[in-house]
C-alpha cells in the first residue's frame, strides 16, 4: 500500500507553471536550496492557497510526499509578499529579472546559498531600495554562488592586484597592463572596475549601502547577461525591458 510522508517547507515562489485550467507546477527557492510542488486548484479564485503560490511569494508550504518523491500542496501559509503597492517600471522589470534568472539557473537541492540573497533583495526592492543596483548584486551572487562569477580581486592572467586596467569576460576577469592586449581585453575606467568589484564582493549586511547611476547599471546588465550566455546558453527575456529603461 502506497504511503506518503507530510513535510513543511518555507520558500519563494520563482516559478508557476500551469498544467490544467486550475493546476499548477509551483518551483520555489528555500533555505534547503530549490523545490517544486504540484498545486491543485490554486487558480481558482477561491483557493485557499491561490495568495501563497503568486510569484515571489513567500510562504510555508505543506506537502505530502509520495513514495516516488513527487509532492502536492495540501496547505500553505503566506509569510510576505515582495511586490511593491504602488510598483514602478524599473521595479517591475527587475522583480521579472530576478523571477527569470532564479528560475532559468538554480537546479533541483541547489540555490540554499542564494536564498538569502534573494530574500534581502526583494525585502529591499519593496522597501524603495535603487532596484537596478540590487537586481545586479543578485545577478553577481548567483555567478558566483554557481562557480561562474568574475575574478575582481587581482589580474586573471598573473595575479597581481596592482594596475588594472581592463577587463575580459573571456578571461573570467580583470587584468593587468601587462596583460590587456589580448582581443578579449576591453579597457575599463577605474570607476567601471569599482563598481564590478563592489557588485561580486559586497556582503548581504552591506546589500544597501551604495546605489549606482542608471548609467552605470544598465549597460552591465547586458554585458553580465552576454557572458552568462556564453558561459551557459541562457537567454534571459527580462534583460531587453531592462535596457530599454535607459
């Protein structure tokens, strides 16, 4: 006879993916790293757990557990919402940003690092946080998190950490003067290198210290979205009404 084990999990709602007129897959970031779990009529505007299952929410969700490891929604409590009342384009294109790159990057058991960084980052978006400065501090963390982020801490190619001038997304980072001749090596002004440096190495305590100008965010946006591409053959949908912001 078929059992089933009743669990609680805590998590953000990252991705909703409608299978009947009411029924959903629901994927969600938690303290354990991703989950997903079938939903049963939370399309119904009667559902009790249609509030807890919107995308970004954060809830405890209570799960039966099948022999096979496929889990259903059976409850679910809402903890917060991270939309904004009165949300803003710059705040809508970035809360999709980081919606799609979670959902497109973190596997199944993996992402328990990130989930306090997306957590802080949406609890400072709807509290009036730049969002485009925050949007790239999660875009960083997660690089880095996955073993892809940008070496800003010395020249790739021989280590040193005095005279950067330049960068190379081929390289995976900065490099020196010695070693920015290459085709890959782009020149970069010391305010350009900065900010990168901040965006990979600022900690979560720090998440809203500095906010950039639109300027200064928005063409990194692109730039970090190309070498993720290169690097994984992601295409992130969300990063074109991002541009389209300066």
């Amino acid at each position: 006879m078929a059992t089933s084990e009743k669990i609680v999990k805590e998590g953000i709602v990252i991705r909703l993916s409608q299978t009947k007129e009411a029924d959903a897959m629901v994927n969600a970031l938690g303290p354990d790293g991703l989950f997903s779990f079938y939903a049963r009529g939370i399309g119904k505007l009667t559902s009790k757990n249609r509030a807890s299952v919107q995308a970004l929410s954060h809830a405890s969700f209570a799960l039966s557990v099948s022999s096979s490891g496929s889990a259903t929604l059976t409850e679910s409590k809402p903890i917060e919402s991270f939309l904004p009342k009165e949300q803003k384009l710059e705040q809508f294109a970035i809360l999709s940003f980081l919606e799609e790159i979670s959902a497109k990057i973190i596997q199944p058991g993996e992402g328990g690092e990130l989930y306090p960084w997306l957590h802080d980052c949406l609890k400072a978006i709807k509290e009036g946080f730049d969002p485009l400065t925050i949007g790239l501090i999660y875009f960083a963390h997660l690089m880095v998190d996955f073993g892809i982020g940008l070496d800003v801490d010395e020249c790739v190619v021989c280590h040193k950490k005095t005279a950067i001038n330049a960068l190379s997304y081929e390289e995976g980072g900065f490099l020196c003067n010695d070693h920015c001749h290459g085709e890959s090596a782009v020149m970069a002004s010391p305010r350009k290198l900065k900010i990168l440096r901040y965006l990979f190495r600022v900690p979560l305590t720090s998440l809203t210290r500095i906010a950039f100008e639109r300027g200064e965010t928005i063409p990194l946006y692109a730039e970090l979205g190309l070498y993720l591409h290169q690097l994984t053959g992601t295409n992130l949908k969300s990063l074109s009404v991002i541009e389209k912001l300066s």
